[in-house]
C-alpha cells in the first residue's frame, strides 16, 4: 500500500480499502469535531481549492487563422499575389474573394468550440456542510479541503471524493460517473482493492447526488485529485483527430496540388523552349492553378454538410461539428450505452415468482394493463399474487401519480416500480393506503437490508415486508428448507438474468405488535424481479445496422448480468451468447497480447469499464483503421465522447459535460436516431462523392482546353478570369444541387465503405479523366471549327469556348446519375434543386453577354447565331456520348 505524503500528512491512493479509523489517522483529523478553521485555511492554502482546473478553450481568432491553414488556400493565394504584380488586379481580387468566402462560410459553422471543461465547472458551485471546530458550517464546495468532515443528506451534490464514516440508510445517484442506472447503497466497510468505482460502496465521489438517507465522510481527495478531475483531465488531454472526411479531402487537394505544379511548370517549361513571351506563357500557367484548383469544392462541401444538419435537426439529432455528418455516415463500429440508449431508463417489473408459480408480466401502468408474456397465465388469479401487489404498495414511501406530469414520479425507482404494478394489476396505491393507514415503520438499513410497516385496518393489524430473499426467509418459519432453497435458486437465476430482486412477506395479527413487529412470525410471499426494459425500436434498428455492415457493441457501468440480458432481449448478440467481459478483465492496450485482442475484438458486451479504459477500447478500433462512434450521457463518458471519430451524446438524460463534449446530441436518446443520422451521413458522403466528380471532371476539362490549346499552338482559348467565373458560379450551383440531394434508398443495405479508401477511388479518376475528354473534345472542336472554319477572330473564338464550356459543363451533370432507373427517371432528374441550379447559371451566363461591366471584365466579344448552334452542340454532344458509352459497356457508372 503507497500514498501520498505531504508534510505530516499522508493521503492513501487506495482509500477504499481501508477502515476508517486509519482513514481518519492518516489525515490528522478528529472524526468528532473535524479540523480547526486555522488547519482547514493551511491546508487550504497548501492543496489550493476543491475547483477543476479550465482548460484552454479556442479562441475565436484561431478558429479563423485554421480557415486559411489549407494548401488550397495557399495557392490561390499565390495565384492572386502574381497576378497582382502583372498589373492583373481584377483577377488577384476576383481570387481573394473566392478565398475569403470560404473562409467566411467555414468559421461561422465551426464557431461553437468545445465547452467540456467549463460544463464541468458548473458542477462545483454547490455548498458543502462540513465540521468545524466541533460544529457543522456551511460553505462552498471549493473551501473544503483535505481531512474534512463532510455531512451529506438526501438532495446534496457531493462536493468532493470521501470515505464514509457513517451511513444511515445513504444511497447515491452515480450514474453520471459509473453508468450505475440504480441509486447505490452506501455503507461503511472497505472494498476490496480491485473493485471499480461501482462497486466501491464505502466511497463517495464528486459531482454525484445523495438520493436518500444521510451519512458522515472525511474528504480524501479535492479537485483535479477527484474522479470527476481525473475525467476533466482526459477530457481536456484527448485530442479530436481529423474526422475521415477532413482527412480524405486533404489528401485530396495533395493531388490536385501536385497536378497544378506539374501541369504549370510543364507548360512554362514547353513555352520557355518553344521562345514564346513569358508574361503569356506566366498568365496561362496562372490559368491552369485556377483550372486545376475546384475553387468552390470547400463551400459546396461546407453547404452540403450544413444542409444534413438542417435534416438531422428535424429528426431530433442535433450536429454541433460539420464533418460530424459525414464522418458518422462512414461509422462501422458504434459503442452504445445501455441505460436510456438501448433500455427505456426506467425501471418496471419483470417477474413474479410465487411459491407455487412464476410468470414474466409487461406493466402498463397508464393504460392500467398487466399481461402475462411468459410463464403461468393463472398467477393473476392467486390470492398470494394479490397480497404481494398489496404488500409492494403498503412497504413503500414512493409517489406515483399517473395524471399530473409535474410530479409523476417520486422516491427510489424500485419503489415507483411497484405502484406502477399496483396501478398494472388494477389496484389504486392512494386507495390501499387510505384504507391501510401506516402506524409505523421499520426503515431499510444496511444491516437488515429489510424494510417493514405496521398497518391497521378493521381493527385488525397488517405487517408489509420487503428486502434481501435471505432475511425475508429467516423471518419466515412456516417455510420449509426444500421452499427456502427453492427461492434462494429462483432468486440467484433472476440476479443472473440481470434482474434486481426482493422478497416480500406480510403478517395479519388482532393486537398491535411492538417495536419488533417485522421480526418474526411472517408469511411468504414470493420475489418479485426489476428490471429497465429495452426500448422496442432497438431491435430493428440493431437489424439496419446490421445490413448495413455496422458492429454495434455495449458498454455500459451496469451489472454484467443485467448488461447480457438486455444484450439478448434488444437481439444484440445471439441467444446462446453469454460472454460480457467486465474492466477487471481488461489489460491496458500496450500490455495486451494477439489473443487478447482476438477477445476483445469478439466481444460485443462489456460492463463495468472505467474511462480510461473505454478510452483504450476506442483506441485499439481506430488502430485497425475503423471509423468509431461513441454514445454516451455521463461525465465518465466525456472523454471518450470527444476520443472517438464521432462522439453521440444523449440529450434527455444526458449530463451538460456530455453534451458539450460530443459531436453530435440526440434529443430523443433514442438508438434509432443512430441509425437515421448514420443513413443521412450516407447519403451526404455519396452527394460529396458526385459533386467532387462533376468539379473535378469540370476543372480537368478546363485544363486540357488549356493545355491541348497550348501544345497545339492554336491560340489562348480561355483567359484566367473566365475560369474562375467558371469555376465559382457556373460549376458550384449544380455541384450544390448534388450536394443536398435527398435519396437513399439502397445506402443502408450496403456495407459500409472502406476507411481506408481516399473519398475518390482509381475507376472514379478514370471516369473524371473520361468525362473531362469527351467535354475537351467538343469545346475545342467548335472552338476550332468556329476559328479555322467560319473565320472567327480569335476573341470570338474565345467567348464561343467561354459559354461552350459553361454550358458542356451545366448539361455534364446529367451524367452523374448512379444507373439507377434510366437517363430521364433518376435521382438527378428528380431532384429540383438541380433544375434551379440549371435555370440560374443559364441566366448568369445571358447577364455576362448583356450586362456591358461583366462582358468587359470578361473579355466577351459580340456573336452572331452560328456560335449559338456550336455552344448548343458543345453542351449536349459530350453527354450523348457519354450515355452511349454507359449503355454499351456500363462503365462510368
């Protein structure tokens, strides 16, 4: 055993496994009268505050210095810089706007930064009640210090790590911190030194809340010290890792930089042999950067996440992070909590075992239902089944009111439990009690664990009992040994199926009993198990994941058992499967050998997992390469919220820690709205896809009209300014229209795509290079039909391969349909915002001939109706080619 020392004092690392009266010793403080107001100041003033330390939070400014921190950006703006110094200022501007609308669009959509550790601050602004001096003061939580006495009592945030040093009846919320979906009953005895935050029933941690009962503690540990800071630390220490998308885009302009320098240089290198002027031969290679670089990718990609959010939020999930979108689309491995995710968070009975008879029932409670869905359809008519509907109600200090939505609930949620089951069996709670009124009551203790109430009625005497099944049977002694092993049995197979169970009992006597009057002489009555149902929409939504190719698997601070059955009910594992592996089971990720993985990889259940170690499980996927989702509500699961690729937190249920961590919120909690967003990243990724094809195809026609034009020595076809007009207006609305297409029909039947696979694959730069040379090919047959055959002078030329282009490139994205249905009926034709796209370059393209300040800045030369008929024929021949080939071979599909 180590510790921590600290002058005379010495702060133990392993304090639940220790009594405490050592505890007390080792922390120099009296247990009756606390610390002294000079001591608790030093120590004070030594350890500093019980606060969180915050972390650094992204400044607005460096949000918007990362808009410019691309090699895109880097190139225009040296595009821009040269064109400057040839005097081409309508260019270089025309290039910082393009620059500058990106960087705009980007930072407004990412400006809500991560707010983790000030949500965990919030946590610490409570007051705590501490002795002094031999009396109880109330303070801030971050005064209390090391040593401290704390008293704690239903209602109270606990404000810092302690051991108990007394419990009466003390049960904590830990869910937040452990997963933990029931309240925790506390005692004093040591745990062992193995035993994870769960099961550490000694301890209390800060930031969880006292449910019931109250108790005294010495304070152990302050600050980032706690638990909650050890999370708070992994929070602020996990690093986001580029989302898929960013990665692949990235990649992405790699490629077309080094196409660009090498087409450029190229090109300079030819003319600078071949004699011609350098300043021409500088504005062509200027040309071809711009021609190479699909300005408007970062916008229509930016519009076309923003677009899917707008969407998601309509079903309820709310995206904080653009890339978010997409990155979950690519998702093949979810970790899902269990409580409030795949259950409904509630807790209702399951099953009734009498002495003579069991059934699993389904608890109406609203409808004032109870069906019988497996096991003896007849123990509803029993009269021990009705004493312990009556016996669930009368041992019970809960509230539940069917009808009023403010306080429907109140109490231990076991105890609502059985009045929704009073309410199910088609009795009336408020009834029974006003005809059973309470004499007295024999309160749960840890010593007991029994709770009973004495009750008159007809001058009569009714005892409730309600507790652990070997104390209940103790007091039982009409219970012969075969009935009592019998129920140990049926109560040891409940645990194992991951039900809570209690026993009950009762006793009907003529004269009022004495303070034992729960001691002794009672009748049994049977057990009955509780348990969080699962939500019924989980299971075909497990189904969808598993069409399309995605592992779903739990992880959750519950009970292993408990973890299993809703594991099998939910149809997440296989019925025969039974292997749920708990943090005890888990080495740290650079100790584990091959077949440690191997098992880890195989299993789809864990329970009892500390932070640390979801974050290692999250770890060892991603160093396979997949893309990981992760769920969760608590503060325990902030840090792997914010490690994993896309981070889901829960928005009913969830803490605000969670939900500022994450990437995403669902306002539902619900598992399906997983899947829905998985769908729609789907489709988002795919309309990314096919507006990256109809970009690149576009701009890689440009620069063979460039290129070709300048080997052949045929003339200067298209100027640097009209191919950036090109490029930002007439090629981003209709790559705009694909972005926000709607359709997806067979995305989720699909496996998902290989992460490891850049966004476009070698068959798609095949395609791009087909597109773009049937495009070439027709603008520069018109363009030298028009010059060589019609005798145009070459400023005609050039404005009949301006509007050549544009309108080759409007009608191309017509060959960008999947091959689903046929060239007039597919997601294309059927998307109208692509008929608007259409509809409004078309008029840009009429405004750029008749507006005189636009025809100027883009060298449009006036034409007569011949070069009408060869921009018509430019636009419309390259698709008919295109389809043909498809038709023929299916290639390009």
């Amino acid at each position: 055993m180590t510790a921590t020392a600290t002058n005379n004092l010495s702060v133990p690392e392993l304090p639940h496994t220790l009594p405490a009266e050592q505890l007390v010793k080792s922390l120099a403080v009296d247990a009756k009268s606390g610390l002294t107001g000079d001591e608790a100041n030093r120590r004070l003033e030594q350890y500093g505050p019980n606060a969180l330390q915050e972390a650094k939070r992204e400044s607005a400014w460096s949000i918007a210095v990362r808009q410019f921190n691309s090699v895109i950006v880097w190139i225009l703006a040296a595009a821009a810089i040269i064109s400057f110094l040839l005097g081409e200022t309508v260019e270089g501007w025309a290039i910082i706007a393009v620059i500058l609308i990106n960087a705009i669009t980007g930072f407004v959509l990412e400006f809500n930064a991560s707010q983790s550790m000030d949500a965990l601050r919030k946590m610490d602004t409570n007051p705590a009640r501490v002795w002094r001096d031999g009396r109880v003061h109330e303070i801030s939580s971050e005064d209390v210090t090391l040593g401290d006495i704390l008293m704690v009592e239903a209602g109270d945030l606990v404000a810092a790590d302690a051991s108990l040093l007394e419990a009466n009846q003390l049960q904590v919320d830990e869910s937040a911190l452990t997963g933990e979906s029931l309240p925790v009953e506390k005692a004093t005895a040591p745990t062992a030194e193995d035993a994870p935050l769960g099961d550490q029933h000694n301890r209390l941690f800060k930031g969880t809340a006292v449910t019931g009962g109250n108790g005294r503690a010495v304070i152990t540990g302050i600050g980032q010290q706690t638990e909650l800071g050890k999370i708070a630390t992994m929070v602020e220490q996990a690093e986001r890792t580029a989302t898929p998308l960013e990665a692949k885009l990235d990649s992405l302009s790699k490629v077309l930089i080094w196409v660009t320098v090498g087409l450029a240089g190229l090109f300079l290198i030819v003319g600078l042999i071949r004699g011609e002027e350098v300043r021409q031969l500088i504005e062509t290679s200027i040309a071809l950067a711009i021609a190479a670089i699909p300005e408007g990718m970062s916008v229509v990609a930016t519009i076309a996440l923003a677009y899917g959010m707008l969407r998601l939020a309509e079903k309820k999930v709310i995206v904080k992070r653009l890339s978010a979108v997409e990155t979950l689309g690519g998702t093949n491995v979810i970790f899902t909590d269990k409580t409030g995710t795949l259950t409904q968070n509630r807790i209702e009975v399951h099953t009734i075992q009498l002495p003579d008879a069991r059934a699993d029932v389904d608890v109406q409670a609203a409808d004032q239902t109870l069906n019988v869905t497996n096991g003896d359809t007849q123990i509803i008519e029993s009269d021990v089944y009705q004493q312990l509907v009556l016996a669930g109600v009368l041992a019970n200090n809960a509230d539940y009111n069917p009808h009023d939505t403010d306080t429907k609930e109140v109490g231990d949620p076991v105890e609502v439990a059985l009045l929704k089951f009073a309410y199910a069996a088609g009795q009336d709670p408020d009834i029974i009690r006003e005809q059973y009124p309470r004499e007295a009551e024999k309160p749960f203790s840890s010593d007991t664990r029994m709770m009973g109430t004495l009750h008159r009625t007809d001058n009569r005497y009714v005892v409730a009992v309600k507790g652990a099944v070997e104390e209940i049977m103790d007091r039982c002694p009409d219970m012969d040994e075969a009935l009592q092993q019998k129920q140990r049995d049926m109560s040891e197979q409940m645990a194992a199926d991951g039900l809570r169970t209690l026993a009950f009992a009762y006793r009907e006597i003529d004269e009022k009993p004495g303070d034992d009057f729960a001691d002794s002489n009672l009748t049994y009555l049977g057990l009955i198990g509780f348990l969080d149902p699962p939500r019924t929409e989980v299971t075909p939504a497990l189904e969808s994941c598993r069409e399309a190719g995605i592992k779903v698997i739990m992880v959750t601070g519950d009970h292993p058992a408990t973890a299993l059955t809703i594991a099998r009910q939910v149809h997440l594992i296989e019925p025969g499967e039974d292997i749920a592996l708990t943090g005890r089971d888990l080495k740290p990720l650079d100790q584990l050998t091959d077949a440690d993985r191997e098992r880890l990889m195989a299993c789809r259940v864990f329970a009892r997992v500390s932070p640390t170690q979801k974050l290692d499980m999250i770890d060892l996927y991603q160093q396979q390469g997949d893309i990981v989702g992760m769920t969760g509500d608590g503060v325990n699961d902030a840090p792997a919220l914010k490690k994993s690729d896309i981070g889901i937190a829960m928005g009913q249920r969830g803490t605000q820690v969670a939900a500022e961590t994450a990437a995403m919120v669902l306002k539902d909690d619900s598992f399906t709205s997983i899947v829905t967003a998985i769908g729609q990243g789907r489709v988002i990724f795919e309309n990314i896809r096919k507006f990256i094809l109809f970009l690149l195809s576009c701009n890689m026609s440009e620069i063979f009209v460039v290129t070709f034009a300048g080997f052949l020595n045929v003339g200067t076809p298209l100027l640097p300014l009209q191919i950036l007009f090109i490029n930002i207006i007439t090629d981003v609305f209709p790559a705009l229209a694909l972005g926000v297409g709607r359709e997806n029909s067979e995305l989720m039947k699909q496996p998902p795509r290989d992460p490891k696979q850049p966004i476009l694959s070698r068959n798609d730069w095949g395609v791009i290079v087909f597109y773009a040379f049937v495009i070439t090919v027709a603008v520069l047959g018109v363009y030298l039909f028009g010059t060589r055959q019609l005798g145009l002078s070459e400023g005609v030329g050039n404005s009949i391969t301006f509007y050549a282009l544009s309108f080759a490139q409007l009608m191309h994205v017509f060959n960008l349909y999947s091959g689903k249905g046929h060239f007039f009926k597919n997601e294309i034709t059927r998307n109208r915002y692509i008929w608007l796209a259409l509809l409004t370059c078309i008029a840009i393209m009429f405004l750029t001939y008749y507006v005189p300040f636009l025809r100027e800045v883009l060298s449009i030369q006036p034409m007569q109706a011949a070069p009408l008929e060869l921009i018509i024929a430019a636009g419309v021949v390259p698709v008919i080619i295109v389809q043909v080939v498809r038709t023929l071979t299916g290639w390009g599909r």
